[in-house]
C-alpha cells in the first residue's frame, strides 16, 4: 500500500458538487455492471489497523492475521469470519532496515515453505519511493517468535520501481526453490524476481520481470501505473480449464479522505490478470497485455457500504472449503478514516476461468466439500491436506474439479 496524497486543486465546494456527481454515476454504473455479494461476516477485532491484511491458517485450525501499521500487527480467530482476537506484534523491535517507517511497518505477506513461515514486509514512509522490503521467520506464527533478517535483497529501483507491497508464491511443494517473490510499487506497478531456498534473499538481484503496469492517463494529475499490492495465486480449472497463476493486484488510490477522495473510479479496487507461468505474459480476460495493454480485469470495486476494497490476498480456506478472497475497505455510512477501516472477505468462484466474487456460503452450503469439511478426513473428495501442503478440492455445488498446489498457507499484504 502506498498513500499518495493529493493536493488540493480546486475550490473545495465545486470539487464536492463533482464528487457527488461522479460518484453518483459511478456508483450506479457499477451497480448495472456488477453485482456483488456484502462481505462475509466479521466478529471481534475487525476494524481499525486491518489495513493490507494477509492470512494464513495454521495446520492446527488456527487463523491468523497479519496487518499493516506498528511492527506488524497479529490477531487470531477459529475461521476467517472471527472472532479476531488482537496478540501483539510480530517484530517487537521494529526492522533491522535503516529507513524511516522502520518502527511502522507496513503490507505484511506470510508464506509457509518446509515448515517454516515467512513474513515479507515493506519498510517505508507516506510518498516515499525510497522503501524496502525485509523478511522474517516464525515457527508458530505467535506474537514474540518472530525472527528479523532484514532487507531480502531487492535493489533499489533508482525510480524504475518502489520496494513496497511483497507477495511471495511457491510454484510447488516439492521444489522449494521456485519461489517468487511479487512487489510493487504505486508508480510503475508489479515486478518479480526469483528468491533463494530458504526465501530470505533474491536468487539474482540483476533480474527482475515487469509483470503488471498502467500507463493509462489518470485525472486530476495522478501518477500513472497506481497498481500495487500485488499477490499470486495458483489455481487449476475444472475440465481441461488449465492451471493458471492469477496476478491479483490493487488499482488506484488506497486511504484519502474527504475531500481529497480519489476521483470515481480511481479508488482502490480489486484487478486480476492470468498467465499460464508465473514469470507471464499476463493477459485480462479481454486478452489485453498487462504490461504493455494496460490490461486487467476488476474483481472487486466499491458497492453499496463498501469503498475502495484493495490490500486483498487469496486463499484456499480450509475451513469453509473454498477459495476465498479477504482485503480491507471503508463504510462511507462510517467514515473513511485510517481507523475505520475494516476487514472484508467473499468467497471466489472460477467456474468461468476468471475469480467472480460470490457469497461463499451460498456457492459451498451443502456441497460434500462442506461436509468433509466437518468429517474433517477430505475423504469425500473435498479439502485435503498432504504433508507438503498440498490441497485438493474436487467438489463444489458449482461443479468446479479443482486442484490447488500451493505453498499451503499464504497471505498477501
Ligand atoms: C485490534 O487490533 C489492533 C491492531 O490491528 C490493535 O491496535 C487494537 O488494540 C485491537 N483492539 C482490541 C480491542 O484488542
Ligand atoms: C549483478 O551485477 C553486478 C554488476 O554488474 C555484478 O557485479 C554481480 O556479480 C551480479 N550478480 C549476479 C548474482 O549475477
Ligand atoms: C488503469 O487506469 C485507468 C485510469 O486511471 C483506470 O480507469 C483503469 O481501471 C486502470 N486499469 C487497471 C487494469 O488497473
Ligand atoms: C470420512 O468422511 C466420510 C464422509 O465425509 C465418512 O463417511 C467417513 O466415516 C469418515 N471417515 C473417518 C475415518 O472419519
């Protein structure tokens, strides 16, 4: 997450006339165009520092969460819909990264590889395009058992990049070498490099892949290329659908308030490429280019009492048995505070190939998954997990046959 702020440029009374305005007509085009389901529930700790949220669930059920802001803020919960109980910070200390932002972490991502969970975070400051991004480890994943490493290597994009907004994605259990690292970076969007085995370093810091931009004109004198946050998710599609590596990334401005709020349409809001690699070439589902086509496909964008939903990860859950989407908004009915932010979630469905956001308990109520999930033995073609972490789903009321390998928990910042 990066949070430009913008001057003020125009008299305050005509600008809120046009906010209106866009927003009414924004809000109507969106609501013609797409129709989505309110996010899942929510209990115990949900709104205020849940900015970025990454989630991961630990083999014995446990859910945790890692958000933005202070040195990394924990909670945990028996599902994904709460209770969240807060628990402390992960680094008590702060980063071993000499950067301002360096007690105020932001955009946590945590990836399980060989039993050991890493945390990526980004060490930065509001504007700044001089940040970095550390790395720490955990057995447990509990308040207190972090372990700093520092920077993880990514070089200094000397204005070709900012190093914020990590993601790590493990291609395959069994090679745990093939992790790749996504981040990025407001100005020019998402980059990746390969990382060593044990991911605490980039394996060249001479190679980088530019995966996602936007070089699409914004109003209003924004920067071009607003994408970041960007997380990998592996999926494999019913049928002959393939396996795909979806690129899930956040579009436009994060965290203003009134009456600096990004113009309609320039909110934060949820996009998501695909590529058969994921090294790409990421098309939208127009076949645009996500590079040079300015392409992406929208997920997820503000509705009703939602506004401006981004900072999202993805997950095979376990719990509910499938795949769902989490991130953090604002209630206009609320406020739009940095405090009032809350966490959201839906379910994800894939049955067209492309991640439409559904009520999860409508799309899985009464499936086998669902009762696997209860027997909790994955016999019945549901979830199950293997030793590496492997998870495979093979039932849905929506008739998806689908695979996941992946790193088994993951979570984005
Ligand atoms: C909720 O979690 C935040 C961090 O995300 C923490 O600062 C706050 O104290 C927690 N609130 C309660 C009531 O535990
Ligand atoms: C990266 O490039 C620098 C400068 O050209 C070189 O010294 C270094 O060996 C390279 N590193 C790798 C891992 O290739
Ligand atoms: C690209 O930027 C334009 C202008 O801000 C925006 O309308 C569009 O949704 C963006 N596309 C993606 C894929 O982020
Ligand atoms: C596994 O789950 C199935 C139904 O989901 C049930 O019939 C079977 O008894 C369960 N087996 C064990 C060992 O719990």
């Amino acid at each position: 997450m990066h949070r430009f702020s913008l001057r003020h440029t125009m008299p305050p009374l005509l600008t809120t006339t046009l906010l209106l305005l866009l927003l009414l007509s924004t809000s109507l085009l969106t609501t013609a165009q797409h129709t989505y389901p309110p996010p899942g529930a929510c209990t115990g700790n949900c709104t205020g520092s849940v900015h970025d949220p990454s989630v991961v669930r630990r083999a014995d059920g446990t859910y945790f969460r890692f958000t933005t802001n202070g040195r990394i803020n924990i909670a945990t919960a028996p599902s994904i819909a709460g209770p969240w109980t807060y628990q402390g910070c992960a680094l008590p200390h702060g980063s071993r990264i000499a950067l301002p932002g360096r007690d105020d972490l932001w955009a946590p991502d945590v990836l399980q590889v060989d039993g050991v969970f890493f945390l990526t975070y980004s060490v930065s400051a509001i504007g700044s395009r001089h940040s970095d991004i550390g790395v720490a480890t955990s057995e447990t994943m509990e308040a207190g058992t972090w372990t700093d490493h520092g920077s993880i290597g990514v070089p200094d994009g000397k204005g070709k990049w900012n190093r914020i907004d990590s993601n790590l994605l493990q291609l395959a259990p069994t090679q745990p070498a093939t992790v790749y690292l996504t981040w990025g970076s407001f100005w020019t969007g998402i980059h990746q490099t390969q990382m060593l085995n044990p991911p605490l370093r980039v394996l060249n810091p001479n190679t980088s892949v530019h995966l996602e931009q936007n070089t699409t004109v914004r109003p209003q004198g924004r920067p071009k290329g607003a994408s970041e946050g960007s997380y990998q998710f592996r999926w494999t599609l019913a049928g002959d659908g393939g396996t795909w590596i979806y690129l899930f990334f956040s579009s436009g401005g994060c965290c203003n308030i009134p009456p600096h709020l990004a113009p309609p349409g320039e909110e934060y809001k949820i996009m998501v490429c695909r590529s058969l690699t994921p090294t790409g070439p990421f098309f939208d589902r127009e076949g645009r280019d996500c590079v040079s086509d300015n392409g992406g496909t929208l997920v997820l964008g503000s509705h009703g009492d939602v506004f401006a939903p981004g900072g999202q990860g993805v997950m095979f859950d376990e719990g509910l048995g499938g795949v769902v989407v989490y991130y953090h908004y604002v209630r206009p009915s609320v406020g739009y505070g940095y405090g009032d932010f809350v966490f959201g979630w839906n379910g994800l469905d894939f049955g067209s190939g492309w991640p439409v956001v559904v009520a999860l308990e409508d799309s899985y109520a009464g499936t086998e998954s669902a009762s696997a999930k209860t027997a909790g033995n994955g016999t019945s073609g549901a979830a199950e997990t293997g030793s590496e972490g492997v998870v495979a789903t093979e039932s849905s009321r929506l008739g998806a046959t689908s695979t996941l390998t992946s790193g088994g928990a993951r979570g984005r910042g």
